[in-house]
C-alpha cells in the first residue's frame, strides 16, 4: 500500500508540475500541496482540470485539422475546376481552329474549282473560236476554189470539169459520129421524150472517159441543172435500151468501154 500511494504521490506531482505549467502556479503551492494531507482531492481535481485541457486541445486539434482538410479540399477542387476550365478551353479552341481550317480548305477548294471552271471556260471559247475560224476558213476556200476551178456552164453536158455541147441523134441503132467534141441526145420517136444521151468513148472533149468513171451519188450538170448518178448497168451488143430500161428515171448517159459498141456500153441512170 506504502509503494502505491507513494506512485500515486509522484503521479499527483507530475500532474501538479504539469497543471502549474499550464496555470501558473508557484513552486510554494506545488510544494505547500505536496505536504497536503488532503492529496487525493487536489489530484483528483488536477486530473480533471489536464483531462479538460487535453480534450479542448484535442478538440481545438481536430478542428484544426478539419479545417486544414476542408482548405486542402476547396484547394483541390479548384484546381480540378481550373484545369476542366483549361481542359474546356483547349477542347474550344482547337474545335475553332478545325472549324477554321475546314472554313479556309473549302474556301480554297472553291477558289481553285471557280479557276478551273475558268480556264475551262477559256479554253472552250478559244477552242469554238478556232473551229469557227477554220470552218470559215474551209468555206470561203471552198467557195472559192468552186468559184474558180468549176465554172458550170448554162448550157451542155457536164461532167467533173469537161463540158460538151448537145448535138441531136436520130438513128435506132449504129454508131454515132466519132472524134466529135459532142454529146448527143437520142432523138428518135421511142427515146426522145427519155432525156437519153450518147457520148462516145472517143470525144474529143475526154467527156466519154468521165461518164466511165462515174459514181453513184457524183453530180452531171446538164443544161446547168444538176442530176446525181442513182444506178449504172451494163448493156452487151445486141441488147437495146428500150428492153434494159423502164425510163423511171430523170436523166441516162450511155458511153462504150472501148472504140467500138462490142465491146459493150455504160449506161448510167441520174435523178
């Protein structure tokens, strides 16, 4: 009992010391308590008085640690509002800059699409240009090669450039005349009113060669009116028109392949 009540006696001290510390009281009361027959209760009351103080610095400890958090808290949230505000901010600019980009690459799509559709433009005007010049170039050398080279007579037979006067043949059959610089019309009763013409193949004009060379399509100019070749056939001796022929047509020309009617005829039917 001795050892314990001496323990507590320290303890009681300490706590003394200690409150004095915090109280200020004088080594005298410290000293003047120890001697105290009634230690207990001073303990007692000391340790009440320090359990107090030690429970309002914890308190006071806590808040302050609470607050400390709560600043720590405001502090980090922000700066988590400050960077999503950064964040936010980036995200629009760089949606401004694409939304400008996009802008100026349609802009500058436009403009090379409106040059294009220039220098389009251009080129087909020079192009229609050219065609027209050249096409009017090719006509007026046309017509003046047609006004210089075929002179088409009024009256006579002609024939790419050979030209013969119209003379009048009256026999059935036969030879007409050779080596004469005309053409004759078949006169007779039967062919008259046929438009059916002789040329030899010994013209003296080279009208007989052209009748030969005749194409389907080609023009004849007879009397300046123009008749374009339709058919030719050809008629062997003994064979006469009037059996070949059902004289639907406008205009005929007959002409020999060689000097004479055997070697067999051309004749060529125009419209």
């Amino acid at each position: 009992m001795k050892k314990n009540k001496q323990a507590i006696i320290k303890m009681s001290l300490i706590g003394i010391v200690a409150s004095a510390l915090i109280g200020g009281a004088t080594a005298t009361q410290i000293y003047a308590s120890s001697n105290n027959p009634n230690l207990d209760t001073t303990l007692a009351y000391r340790d009440e008085h320090t359990d107090l103080l030690s429970a309002k610095k914890a308190q006071e400890h806590l808040a302050a640690t609470l607050q400390e958090k709560q600043k720590t808290k405001e502090a980090q949230a922000l700066k988590q509002q400050a960077a999503e505000q950064a964040a936010q901010q980036a995200a629009q600019q760089a949606e401004q800059q694409a939304a400008q980009q996009a802008e100026q690459q349609a802009a500058e799509q436009a403009a090379q699409q409106a040059a294009q559709q220039v220098a389009q433009q251009v080129e087909q005007q020079a192009t229609q240009q050219t065609a027209q010049a050249a096409e009017t170039t090719q006509t007026a050398t046309a017509t003046a090669q047609t006004a210089t080279q075929e002179q088409i007579p009024s009256s006579g037979l002609y024939i790419d450039g050979i030209s013969a006067q119209i003379g009048s043949y009256n026999v059935d059959g036969g030879q007409v005349p050779t080596y004469t610089p005309l053409a004759y019309h078949w006169n007779t009763p039967q062919m008259a009113s046929h438009n059916y013409y002789l040329v030899d193949n010994s013209n003296t004009t080279g009208l007989g060669q052209k009748v030969l060379a005749l194409q389907i399509g080609d023009p004849v100019y007879l009397n300046g009116q123009v008749y374009h070749v339709t058919a030719s056939l050809t008629v062997y001796p003994n064979q006469y028109a009037s059996e070949l022929f059902d004289f639907s047509h406008k205009m005929y020309i007959q002409t020999c392949y060689g000097a004479y009617a055997s070697d067999g005829m051309r004749a060529v039917m125009l419209d």
